[in-house]
C-alpha cells in the first residue's frame, strides 16, 4: 500500500499501519492473555501501541466497536429463540430496559408493527434446551406484566461478519 493511498473520516485520516491492524483484527483476535502480540511482532509496534491505536480509531469514527463473540453453539448453547413481545408503545423504554437486563437477553430491539404482526419488541434468548428458552421467556413476562409474546426458534445459523476493508 502506498502513502498515497489513505481512509478519509470527516477531516481524519487512517495511516498504513492502523489500516493495516483493520485488517489484521478484522477476521478476530486469538482468545489469549495477549491477544494482539502477534499483531505487534508483524507490525513492529509494541502491543500498548495497538490499543492505542484501536483507541484512537474508535474515538474518531473509524470504528464503531470493538468487541467480543462467543460462537454459542460451539459452547453448547444450541436453543436460541427470539422472543416478539407487543408492549404497549408508551412502555417500550421501561420494558425494554427490563428485557434488556436479563443475562440470557443478548439483543434487544424495537421494531414496527404490522396490521398482521403485532409485536413491537424483540429479544434474543440464548440458551441450553427449548425448556429453558420458555422459561426465561415466562420469567421476563413476569418481570414486565407483558403476556403477549411468541417465540421463534432458530433452525441454523449462517455465517456472522462484520465490515471489511
């Protein structure tokens, strides 16, 4: 890549090398004490310099997060359904809350409603067994006075990627 070639945010700009630890990261880190130590071998930086830098990206717009994902299944956690709630639209930012602080909650969202499709909140529910997805289901409509709900198991999954350079 040459120095010419750069990815423009507003008025910012990334260098070589933060493009170059986009595309290092971009396909995962490795699950380790010192995820980033390859990084920096390849790189010649240290590994303070790297969270620096992702620091320094994520502060200025060129990404958003930086996070963690568990592959669910590989771990055993194979039942997951979404949960479709109608809540009361004056209630969506209380209950949502609610929903959302549930450990086996892992997304929550609104959506429309549809003259066909009444509900209006969604969760997704992870966990070991079908019994055990019904039942945290009943323990959040319990805890948010909400009894309209449908679950909707997944069948499989398909392949989760995020942005690339």
């Amino acid at each position: 890549m040459s120095d010419e070639v750069k990815v423009h945010t507003q008025d910012r700009m990334l260098d070589e090398v933060n493009i170059r630890i986009l595309k290092l990261t971009q396909d995962g880190i490795s699950f380790t004490h010192s995820p980033f130590t390859h990084i920096a071998e390849e790189l010649g930086i240290s590994e303070e310099e790297i969270v620096d830098r992702i620091r320094y990206m994520q502060e200025h717009g060129f990404i958003r997060r930086f996070g963690a994902s568990i592959g669910h299944r590989v771990v055993g956690i194979t039942a997951n359904a979404m949960c479709t709630w109608n809540v009361p639209d004056e209630r969506v930012e209380e209950v949502g809350a609610v929903m959302a602080g549930f450990d086996e909650v892992t997304h929550c969202y609104e959506r429309p409603r549809y003259p066909d499709w009444p509900y209006n909140l969604f969760t997704m529910v992870h966990s070991y067994t079908r019994d055990d997805c019904e039942e945290v289901a009943r323990q959040i409509s319990i805890a948010t006075g909400i009894s309209d709900y449908r679950l909707l198991y997944s069948e499989r999954e398909f392949k989760k990627t995020g942005v690339r350079l």
